[in-house]
C-alpha cells in the first residue's frame, strides 16, 4: 500500500553541521549600499603627563643654558690671542684693546673692542674681534703699510695707500718713497686739501711696476695736475695727475725701453709720450 506524500515542492535538507554561523555578506563601499567600515586604529593624542613632562624638560634645559652662558665659571674669559701683526707687539695690541677677563664670554662688546684698538693703534686699519669658545677673545688686526714718508723735523712719517699719517719712525723704510708736497701756494692745496693730494701721490707712485717703484726715490706734488716722479740715476718722471695710471705706467715702460739714454720722461698724456736728455 503506497503512502502519498505531501503535495508541494520538497525542500532541501540544510547539511550544515550544528552549531555553524553563517557568514554575513560585508557591503560594498563602493557600491553606496551602505556606510563604510570605520578603521578602528585611532592616533593616540599625548597625555597631560607627557606634554607636561616636556615643558619641564624645556625649562629646565633653558635655564641651564642661561646659568652656562651668564653665570656659571666655565664659559669666561680666560686667555686672549693676537693674529696679523708685524711691526706691533701683541702685548701693546692686547693692552689696547682692554678686553675684560674674567666676564662671561657672551657679555664681550667685541665693537668696543676693534674700536678701543683702531683708536689707540693708528697703525691698525681694521681689527676684527671673534670668540673662541669656551673661554678665549682672538683678535685679529690689519696693519696699515707705508707707501710714502714724509720728513718731519729730522724723522719720517709714514702715509699708507689711503693717504692716511699713521706713524712716525726715525729710520725710513728701505724701499718705500719719500713724498714731497708743494702745494701751499697752489689752489690745489686750498680746493682739495693736503689729504686729497697725499693720496693722489699715493695712487700715482701705486701705478707703477715693481721695477720702477723700487726705484723711485721721490714723489713731489706741485697740484693736484702736477705729479712729478724722482727716479735713480737723477731721472725725472712727469706724471701729470693721478688719473689713467695703468696707461700711464704702460707708455713709461715702452719709452725708457725705446730711450734708454734719455733723463726725462713726460707721460703725463700717455698716448703722446715724450723723451729728452740725455
């Protein structure tokens, strides 16, 4: 005898083992279905303990920084050096430039430094003043050169290339010309000044070559147009004023070369060069 069964589709049994979850579909974030998944990792934001820890540290460091600086026996001046001089002894340079031993070495007016030194030292045309950490002052000066003298009552005074008077010696510099202004009845001299004219001798005895300046044994200035150049072996140079001097020193070399037996010399217009004498 046949049983019927149930009218209707048969459904298919679940094979699943017990106990098994099944997995949920995870929505697109592309799709827009639905919101997507918030990360879960967060920055930390530092504590009030670590941000305070911080501050301390800063203080502290700070203060310790300023206690070094200005307070502490370490960071003084201890000693204190001399670079770039020749004819000045640093004792007389460390003399005069006064540096206060024994103040913090960031407290040191290194300006009022250079300018005690450049006051007190003609001789010196620039002094620089440096800290040399952790206790030194270095000071480091210019010396002003001779390039003329000037006779003053039996001794020389020596005039460097800024036509400045920064020396007076008994015994004049091998080498270095004697200047002779001639100006104090000419114009010049009341128009330019004697500083001017000493330093239009200057520039013109610098245009020379080596050679010649060696051998230059006057530079005498009668205007400030007017510069005539005494030379070894009783020889005469008019140079006119200082202006165009390479040109000038150019045509003079050419013509001794080409008169060697000639006296005077005018280049004071160096293309027209002129010889005579003998």
């Amino acid at each position: 005898m046949r049983v019927a069964g149930p009218t209707g589709p048969t459904k298919t049994a679940d094979r699943r083992p017990r106990g098994s979850v099944r997995a949920r579909p995870v929505p697109d974030s592309g799709s827009g279905g639905g919101r997507p998944a918030r990360s879960r990792l967060r920055p930390r934001m530092p504590g009030r303990r670590a941000l305070l820890l911080t501050l301390v540290l800063v203080v502290l460091l700070g203060g310790f920084a300023v206690y070094a600086l200005y307070f502490s026996p370490w960071l003084r001046v201890g000693h204190v050096s001399v670079t770039g001089n020749h004819k000045l002894g640093k004792a007389e340079i460390t003399r005069a430039a006064a540096v206060p031993e024994g103040d913090p070495l960031a407290t040191v007016d290194r300006t009022a430094i250079a300018h005690r030194i450049t006051g007190e030292l003609p001789r010196v045309a620039r002094a620089e003043v440096v800290r040399s950490w952790p206790d030194g002052i270095g000071l480091e000066v210019t010396e002003r050169r001779p390039e003329l003298l000037m006779k003053s009552a039996g001794k020389y005074v020596e005039v460097d290339a800024e036509g400045v008077r920064f020396a007076t010696v008994g015994r004049p510099p091998k080498g270095v010309p004697l200047l002779e202004l001639e100006a104090e009845r000419s114009a010049s001299l009341r128009h330019f000044g004697a500083a001017r004219l000493r330093r239009e001798a200057v520039r013109a005895a610098a245009a020379l070559p080596e050679s010649l300046h060696r051998s230059t044994r006057t530079v005498r200035v009668s205007s400030y147009d007017s510069i005539t150049l005494e030379l070894s072996g009783d020889r005469t140079v008019l140079w006119g004023s200082a202006e165009r001097g390479k040109a000038k020193a150019k045509s003079l070399t050419a013509l001794m070369k080409a008169a060697k037996d000639a006296s005077h010399f005018d280049v004071s217009v160096p293309s027209a060069p002129a010889a005579s004498g003998s």
